[in-house]
C-alpha cells in the first residue's frame, strides 16, 4: 500500500477507536506491515501536526488533528446531491477564484476548489484578500441558465447561505449589502462573484467565498484586523472546518435550488430579514456615480434601493456600500 494509504488507514484507525488505544501490533495486523512500520508512520504523522500518544502497554491514541480540510471525510459526510460532488482540494493557490475560472469550461456544475491557503486571494473592487490559515478559501462553480442582469441574485442568495450556516451554529450573522457576512459589525465572510457570460446569457458563474472560520485575527494586517472576526473568535474555541464546510455546502445546494425553483420574491424576503444594510443610511459608490440616502429595499431583480434626500429613488445593482450612520 502506498505510504499516504497507510498513513490515511492508521488514521482512520485511530479515529474510530475514539481514544481507546490500539497498540502497534493490532493496527499493524489490519494493514499487513510489521509494528516497526506503524512507528514509523507514527512519527511521520506526528510531523504533519497529528498529536498521535504512544504508551509501550496499551498503544496508541490519537488526541487531536491538524487543522486542515479532510476531503475524504467530507465526502463521508456531505449530504448534497449536487454541490461538493467533485472538490478540488489544495494546500495552496494563488487565488481559488482564479483556478476555478481556468477549469470551469470543462467541470460540471458544484465543482468546489478549495485552498488552506492563498498566495493572491482577491477581494472585491481589485482588493487583496488575505488567506492565512485557519479560513475555508473555496469557489464554487456554478452553471445556471439565467441572464447576465441577474447575476446579482446568485450573489444575494450565496450570502443568505453563508450567513443560515453561521446562525445554525449560534453565531448572529447579518448581511451587509451586497455580500459580505458581518457579526456584531465585523466581517466574518466577504463573497466575490465571478461570471463568464456569451450574449447576455451566464455560462458559469465562479461564488469565491472567504470565511474566516478559525483564523487567528493577530495574524491579519492591522488595518483588516479592526473591522473582522472568525468564528473561533466569536464562539471562543476553534470549530472542525471540514464539518463546518459540509453544512455550508449543504446550505448552498438548498438556496441554490430555491433560487432556481422559487419565486425571487421569497428570496429578497429572507434576505431583508438577515439584512445588516435595510435602514441604514449609506454612501454607495459604483463606477459612475456616488449615491447617498437610505437603503430601503431589494428589487425583484437583486437591485439595492436607496432613498436620497430628495426621496429619489436609485436601484444600484453593484457597488461597494459605506454606512454613514
Ligand atoms: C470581498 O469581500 O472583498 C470578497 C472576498 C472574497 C474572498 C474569497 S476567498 C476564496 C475566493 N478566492 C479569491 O481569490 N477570493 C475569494
């Protein structure tokens, strides 16, 4: 068996045996290699960040993993039908965004691409998006026969998801328009949609999507730090990111099909109630214009309405919003 297999089955092994320790002979036994093999594999283990105990009477126990994405076990636990049927895992990338677009032509629709770390994560409006550790940095493909003019509710219906997952888990998450997921104010989860699209109509659309799951927040740059959280940080311990991913992907595939299946209307509906945004006021600046007033609504076509001072009414599909209250 290759080394990565024995490596993956001794895993296993000691996962299942939920810290009763399994001695050297017995795991041994079920991968056909000597005692001598499986300390071998257990100090390499080690090296990789499993903290495997080992005692000479009774064996050995495995007290804590790594913090990385397992993708063998998400799959084990994944309960979509669609979305997560083919994950592209790495360790790092430039930017998952970036690979998706490359392979999206040829992938199937739910395709995720997903990266422990980003060397040039990419936020919105050309920003930097920083990806230490500890994130879920993901893009999912996605494939649904709409209008390029309605691409913005594929962006509305991504943040209800993110922002559903975090709330089922006790975190208060809030939508700040058009997609960024915040908790008491700070930003937990920013969202940048990508599209491809041939007269008018989409083709695919890459959902690049970066939670701050268990990052550490001394680890951001200052000037990010002050206005973000994670989730560690929210609910005071680290969480296990690749469950966490199953139920965010799991959340995904339901607003998916709803957007597909449903009237929009239910959608906005939804997506006011987890609004941060509606009846604030905002300065919100879009490649030809600033508009200041009130947010008052979402339109049928994903659009934010903002009241000005003169009761104007502006429907802005994109653009990067500021609360001036
Ligand atoms: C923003 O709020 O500005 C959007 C941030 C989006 C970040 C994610 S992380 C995964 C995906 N890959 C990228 O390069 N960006 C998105």
């Amino acid at each position: 068996m290759p080394v990565n297999d024995n490596k993956k089955s001794i895993i296993s092994i000691l996962r299942k045996s939920e810290g009763t320790p399994v001695s050297g002979q017995e795991i041994g036994e079920k991968l056909g290699i000597t005692r001598a093999m499986v300390w071998k594999y257990i100090k390499a283990l080690r090296k990789e960040g499993y903290d495997v105990r080992s005692s000479p009477k009774t064996g050995y126990i495995l007290d804590s993993c790594p913090d990385k994405v397992d993708p063998e076990m998400l799959q084990n636990i994944l309960k979509t039908s669609l979305i997560g049927n083919d994950v592209r895992y790495y360790s790092e990338l430039e930017s998952t965004n970036s690979t998706a677009r490359e392979i999206a032509p040829s992938a199937s629709e739910g395709t995720v691409v997903l990266a422990e770390t980003q060397k040039n994560g990419r936020g919105r409006m050309g920003t930097e998006w920083q990806s230490v550790p500890g994130g879920l940095w993901l893009s999912l493909i996605l494939k649904p026969s709409i209008p390029l003019e309605n691409l913005s509710k594929v962006t509305l219906v991504a943040g209800i998801a993110v922002a559903n997952t975090l709330r089922n888990m006790g975190v208060d998450a809030h939508i700040k328009w058009p997609n960024d997921v915040l908790v008491k104010g700070k930003k937990i989860c920013g969202i940048l949609t990508e599209v491809s699209a041939e007269i008018g109509k989409v083709d695919y659309v890459v959902l690049g999507i970066g939670i701050n799951v268990n990052v550490k927040l001394p680890d951001l740059k200052d000037d990010i730090r002050r206005d973000s959280t994670s989730i560690a940080n929210e609910i005071g311990k680290p969480i296990d990111r690749t469950s966490f991913l199953a139920s965010l992907l799991y959340e995904l595939e339901q607003q998916y099909i709803r957007f597909k299946t449903r009237q929009f209307a239910e959608i906005v509906d939804e997506w006011i109630n987890l609004s941060d945004t509606i009846g604030r006021n905002v300065k919100v600046t879009t490649p030809i214009k600033l508009i200041e007033g009130k947010a008052v609504g979402i339109t049928e076509k994903g659009a934010l309405v903002v009241l000005d001072k003169n009761n104007k009414k502006h429907e802005i599909i994109a653009g990067n919003c500021r609360y001036s209250d």
